[in-house]
C-alpha cells in the first residue's frame, strides 16, 4: 500500500515515515501543499495522510483539488486545530478522517487501517471484458482457465484495469509499482506488460494491453 505523507514540519514527517515504514507501508513525505497536491494528483496513492496549517497551499486546499479531480483517494488530516467547525471544514473539503494533534501512533495506525480496508472491502475482484482478477490471489481468471501473476504483474495489471480505457503512462507505472526511488527504467514496463499479454493469450482472454505512442498504454476487449 502506497502512502503520500504531506506534512511541513520536518522531522514530525520523517518520524511518521519511519513509523509507517517499519508497519510494511510505501511511504512518499513532501512537505508543503502545492508539492503534495501535484504528488497526489498522480493517483498513485491509497491514502493521503494530510496536515492542514501548511504555508502556501493549506490542507483544506490540497484535499479540495484532489476532490475536484473526482480522485477518491482516501484522506486522514492531521491538525493541531481541535474545533468542531474545523473538523467540519475538513470533512467538508473531502477528508475521511479528521485526527487532533497530539494523537497516539495506536490511533493513527487503526485510522489507517480502517481507511484502507474500507477501501479494500468495496471489492474482492476487478472484471473487464471475460476476464477477472482475484485481488486476494493475485489470480487472472477467464472461464475455466487461470493464471498466477507475479507480485509486479498483479501491480501493472491491477492498475491497468483500475484506468481501463483511459491511457496509463509508462512514467505513472513506474512509479506506483516500482517507487520513486527505484532505478527501474521504462523498459521494465514493457517487460512487464509483455509478460502480461502472453499470460492473457494463454487462458482465452478478449482483453488486449493496447500501446498510445507518448501516451501509455490502456486496455480494450477484442471483438469477437
């Protein structure tokens, strides 16, 4: 699970990264708005963790940009200001969770959890075209035929078909299943996307991995 931490007090945002970290999160810290709001809309994320007294751009922005992008990500804001018409500010500008500092790293962690598995509970498989993906397998299924995908294959096909016929670029994939901070290059994406395809082939899939030049890659069902 991949985590976009937005939080202008430095080493509060570091220590929460380490903590996140340790717990087998993905963690990316920036630490003003207008970065983060550039980071999230990427929508390579599962949850923003967002502070709200930020210079320049506050979390009450930030999470009002993301929302106006109709990006769903889940949003916990973490803020020193503890009014009732704050927290209603903040659920109003999009938050899901609204968490007073100081808190409990306890607190902070189920509020995590509980926004993740939400997230996760909305569905168990994703279909396009005669073809479905086991999220708790990592199994491609078309009729009677199946196939298990390698860790980074479920990521590439996972978001594939989170996009479906909206183009996905090699940069956004990159990111989201290698990291930041990887030295993956662009040719993994083909490979991966090669492995993919013959993976499809195999079990009778309609589903095609289509190329845009410059643009990425999306899927469509072949006709019959």
């Amino acid at each position: 699970m991949k985590i976009l931490l937005i939080e202008d007090e430095k080493l509060l945002a570091d220590s929460l990264q380490a903590l996140l970290r340790g717990k087998g999160f993905d963690v990316q810290a920036v630490y003003d708005g207008e970065t983060g709001a550039d980071y999230a809309l990427l929508g390579i994320y599962d949850l923003l963790i967002l502070d709200v007294m930020m210079p320049g751009l506050n979390g009450y922005q930030v999470a009002r940009q993301v929302r106006s992008k109709r990006c769903n990500v889940p949003i916990l804001m973490l803020t020193a200001k503890s009014d009732v018409t704050d927290r209603i500010e903040g659920l109003n500008a999009g938050a899901d969770y609204y968490l007073t500092k100081p808190f409990d790293t306890r607190e902070l962690l189920a509020c995590i959890n509980a926004l993740l598995r939400r997230q996760g509970d909305q569905v168990d498989q994703m279909c396009y075209g005669n073809t479905e993906l086991d999220l708790s397998t990592g199994i491609l299924h078309c009729g009677d035929k199946s196939v298990r995908l390698s860790a980074k294959e479920f990521d590439v096909m996972r978001f594939l078909l989170q996009s479906g016929h909206r183009n996905l670029s090699k940069e956004v994939l990159l990111s989201r299943v290698w990291g930041y901070d990887s030295n993956a290059v662009e040719n993994h994406v083909e490979v991966y996307v090669g492995f993919l395809r013959k993976k499809l082939r195999a079990i009778g899939s309609n589903v095609r991995i289509e190329a845009v030049r410059r643009l990425g890659y999306h899927l469509e069902v072949a006709e019959e």
